[in-house]
C-alpha cells in the first residue's frame, strides 16, 4: 500500500477487507436458505453498502483488500472514489487481517463485509492519545471491527494465534489487546451476517433506518418473489 497523497487528509486508514461476490464462493453459509446465487447477490450487496459507509466517513485513506475479482460476480459492486484496491495476502484469516493492518504506516481500523447497517458515524474515530487499539464486538461472539493506533509495530502480534470464527474469537481478541498494553476503545455491538437467521433481522434495521440501502432491497425483493412463487405454487394444488 502506498502512503496518502499530499492532497489527501491524513489520519486514520479504514480497511474493508472481503470476498469478490462469485456464487458458490462468498457467503456459502447463506446458501442453504438463499442458494449459492441469492447468498452472493446479498454478499454483494451487503459490500457495497459497507464501502457507501466508508465512503461518507471523514478519513484519510479508504482502502478495498478483497479476495478474487469484482469482474467475476455477476453482480455489479461499484468501488466509490478515493479507494484503493489492494489483494488480501495468501494464507488463514488472521493471516490476512494481520498483513492488510501491518501495511498501514498510519493509525487504521479494519472492518468485513458482514456488517452492511455499519454507519459513516461509527467509523469516524479519531487517533485520540491514550488510545492503541479499536474494537467492535459483534453479536455472535466476534468482531466486526478492528482498529491499531501503532499497526505496523502490533498487527501480527495482535491476531497471531487468536482463533477466528469461533464464538470466543472476540473475548480472545480483546485479552489479546490487553496483553499488548493496549488502551482499548469499544465501538457498537453490531450484527454479523453469517447465517440465514441473521439476514432479516439486519435487512429490517436498514430499511427502518435508512434509504437506499441495497441489502434491504435485495432482500426485501427476494423476499417477494418467493412469497409470489408460494402463492403460485399453492394455487397450481
């Protein structure tokens, strides 16, 4: 990754770190209920309102670590301006959270994909003193956020050995952070989309709160054709 432009405000880097939407191979844990198709058009659009967001917070570098390409999804993610576009480094997890962090020179925050009701307003922090590291724990037992005022001195040692996807991946995080020396500061509870089970309840938050959210829509419309396809099926009896 390169250094901020001179034209560019400094401060804090946001990190989005995903998956390209190719059915079959993002969100495959969606796929039982929505189908291989259905769970990549809701992984693409849970992406772009997450970049949406990102892109309305003040920030200096705003910076796509994705895995695969966005030309192979069938769905259309458009990348707003002033992102940069980097691929996630080979190998586990939290191999890959470790190096897109430790390539920040700068204080920097990394986020997923799976928290498309994130908002400008909970990405704006700022590098206060005192303060080493960012974190938002997600519902599930994870994080959905993670942020290092120092990334290039702590990365590694921050998420080496820290187990992922596990319902104690964010209480070993966080004791992680503590054993760093690091000065902690909690952002919101946020649900993850990981399940089916999570889709409606997240779909239901945005489009309560905000228009224009793709992930509500594509939801909201699968929701309707499958209700038509019920009634069709229903009324062939």
């Amino acid at each position: 990754m390169t250094p901020p432009d001179s034209g560019r405000p400094s401060g804090l880097t946001i990190l989005v770190l995903a998956k390209a939407p190719v059915p079959g191979r993002s969100k495959t844990r969606l796929a039982p209920a929505f189908g291989a198709f259905g769970a990549a058009e809701l992984a693409a659009a849970a992406l772009q309102d997450t970049l949406d967001a990102v892109a309305a917070a003040g920030t200096g570098r705003r910076v796509l670590v994705l895995d695969g390409e966005l030309g192979d999804s069938p769905f259309e993610v458009r990348v707003p301006d002033r992102f940069e576009l980097v691929p996630q480094h080979v190998g586990g997890h939290a191999m890959r959270i470790a190096a897109a962090l430790a390539a920040c020179p700068e204080p920097a925050l990394l986020i997923g994909m799976d928290t498309p009701q994130v908002t400008a307003e909970m990405l704006t922090v700022l590098p206060a003193e005192g303060v080493g590291a960012w974190f938002g724990p997600a519902m599930d037992g994870g994080w959905w956020a993670l942020g290092l005022r120092e990334p290039a001195r702590y990365a590694r040692a921050a998420l080496t050995g820290v187990p992922m996807s596990t319902s104690r991946t964010g209480a070993a995080q966080r004791l992680r952070l503590r054993q760093l020396g690091l000065t902690i500061r909690d952002l919101p509870a946020l649900r993850d989309v990981d399940e089916p089970a999570d889709v409606a309840p997240v779909a239901t938050q945005l489009a309560d709160r905000a228009a224009g959210s793709r992930f509500a829509a594509t939801f909201a419309a699968r929701s309707a054709a499958s209700s038509v396809g019920a009634h069709s099926a229903g009324a062939a009896r």
